[in-house]
C-alpha cells in the first residue's frame, strides 16, 4: 500500500487514511433499515424526518420530529451505537397563492 499511496503523494495528492469503526456497507444497511421500519410503524411513534449516512463521523443519522426521550432511547435500543438520534425541525411550507 505504501507504493500505491507514494505514487498519489508525488502527484501532490493529499492522502489521509483514518481508521473507521463501520464499513461504508454496515452504515448503509442500518440506514436501510431504518428507511424500511419507518413506514411499518418501527419507530416507536416517531415521524422520521431524515435519515443518512455520515460518512466523517462514521455514524447514521437519524432526525425525528418532535423527538422524545422516550423516542430516543427506544431508536437507539433496537438500531444500536452506529446510530446517532437528532430532532429534526421541518418549518411548515407556507405556500400563499
């Protein structure tokens, strides 16, 4: 791997390499999960509002209107510690015509 990344840096390519705890894969099968459940009634009352991969804190996000404690708990009890829970306030479309 050295060469490989010898030959980008002498391209005056910037290579930083982190250690990640998730694959890309894992992190995008929870977030399908959670775009699946969300519909069925998963979500323990929850209205989802976002859902996504962050791909720098190696973690999905999950934004939830009017969050509760409760909410939170119970979303990151069944989708685990690769889930972060945000609440997500959407304004209201005011469309005047």
């Amino acid at each position: 791997m050295g060469i490989l990344l010898d030959g980008f840096r002498s391209q005056g390519v910037a290579v930083n390499i982190v250690e990640a705890r998730y694959t890309y894969a894992e992190l995008r099968a929870v977030q399908a999960r959670i775009a699946d459940d969300a519909p069925a009634g998963n979500l323990i009352g929850a209205t989802l509002a976002t859902v996504g991969v962050d791909e720098i804190g190696n973690h999905v996000v999950v934004g939830v209107d009017g969050l509760t404690y409760e909410q939170r708990l119970a979303i990151l009890s069944r989708y685990g510690p690769m889930v972060e829970v945000e609440e997500e306030d959407r304004p209201e479309l005011n469309v005047a015509g």
